[in-house]
C-alpha cells in the first residue's frame, strides 16, 4: 500500500474544510486616507486664498513683488485640488451600498472635474514668469490672449467647476443617508460661494468659505476616521 500524499488532493481538502461565510478583514489605508483628505482640503484651500496676491487678474507687478507667496499659493491650490481625488473617492465609497447610482455619478462628475482642476492652477507660474521676463504691459497682454483662447476656457476652466458639481452630488447623497447632516449642502454651498463674491475684497475675506467646509468636511472626516475597518466594508455593499 502506498503512502505517498496526493498534494492536490490535501489542497482540496483544505479549501473544502476552510470556513465560508468569512471575509478577510479590511484594510485600514483607504478609510485613513479618505479621512485625512477630507479634513486637509479645507485647510489647503484656506492657506492657498490666504497666501494668495491681491486682486482678480494676474496683475505682473503684485506678481513681481510677491513672487514667494504666488509660488507658496498656487502649490496649495494645486495640492487640495489633488486632495479632491481621495475626498470624492470616499465619499463615493460611503454611498456605494445605499444610493450605487448617485455613487457613481458624483463621482464620475467631480474625478472629471478635478483633473481639469488640477491643470489651472498651473498657469500661475507661466504668468510669474511673463511677469519676470517681460514689461508689464506685453505680460498682461499675452496673459489676457491665453485666457481668451477657446481651448483653455471650454477645456480646462469650464469644466474645472465640475468638481463643485460633483462634491454637492455626493454630499446631497450623504445627507439623504443621513450620513452626513441636512445642513451639509447649505453650509458647504455657501462656503463655495463666498470667494466667488469676496474677490474685490481680500484674499483673507475669500478665505473665510474655506471655515465653512472645514465645519461640513471635518465632521464627515472624523465620522470615517472613527469607522472601525468593518464598517467602512460593508458600506460598499
């Protein structure tokens, strides 16, 4: 008789015997992520409007004389813009198992509306640089024909507002669930609007919409920062 072991048949035998109806455990990494995003955004954006030169246009002189914080301001834009991509994936992640379709809508709208984002806030440095290489005449002049060209309103700035689009998709979502509460949207849609109608006034006074996201994103970032691991899985379904 012999007593040579089949391997695939005690490999068999112990995929058999392996308990079903466990799930492996999920990771913390995402969850920890979504959750940091969503409380830095806020400040990013508070920090990149409050280091930001004064005044609506590229004005190369302020551009001249305030060339660290321009620097300083548009990595900060740039860097809660990339914090944007995290935020939307989390939010998406929470609404997977109630509303899927909502889920995925909001953020298919704000993923395409921050990878456009993301390529504005490049344009500072090109217009620092006009600013240092040129008078401030021929700089302004260059400047106002790139903002005028079809290809950077309707490509890149139009479509850069998608992201507000999406985050009210997926935080209108969230209230709905009662994941978030019912004056999220509000809240955050004022904060939004405040920079938009302060922009004669100050980079301190846009600043001051940032507060109101900081209030709706962070208590959405510590109620994901408090989830245990488990939670976060079944929210997906």
């Amino acid at each position: 008789m012999s007593t040579q072991t089949n391997p695939t048949a005690v490999g068999t035998h112990r995929a058999e015997a392996a308990p079903t109806g466990t799930a492996r455990p999920a990771p913390g990494y995402r969850r920890i992520v979504a959750g940091i995003a969503l409380l830095v955004w806020p400040v990013l954006e508070f920090l990149a409007f409050v280091t930001s030169p004064p005044g609506t246009d590229h004005d190369p002189v302020i551009f001249r004389a305030q060339d660290f914080k321009v620097q300083i301001s548009a990595l900060l834009y740039l860097w809660a813009a990339m914090a944007f991509i995290p935020v939307v994936l989390g939010m998406a992640h929470l609404l997977r198992a109630r509303l899927p379709r909502l889920s995925n809508i909001g953020a298919t709208i704000g993923l395409l509306g921050t990878a456009h984002a993301l390529t504005l806030f490049t344009t500072d440095f090109y217009d620092l640089a006009l600013a240092h290489e040129l008078p401030a005449a021929q700089a302004e002049q260059v400047t106002a024909r790139a903002n005028e060209l079809w290809g950077f309103v309707y490509g890149m700035l139009l479509p850069s507002f998608l992201t507000h689009v999406g985050l009210f998709i997926l935080l209108a979502g969230l209230s709905v669930a009662r994941i978030a509460p019912w004056w999220a949207v509000p809240v955050a849609l004022v904060g939004t609007l405040i920079p938009f109608f302060t922009v004669e006034i100050s980079p301190f006074a846009q600043s001051t919409g940032s507060l109101l996201h900081l209030v709706v994103y962070g208590l959405l970032a510590l109620r994901v920062l408090r989830m245990s691991n488990e939670a976060w899985r079944d929210a997906a379904g």
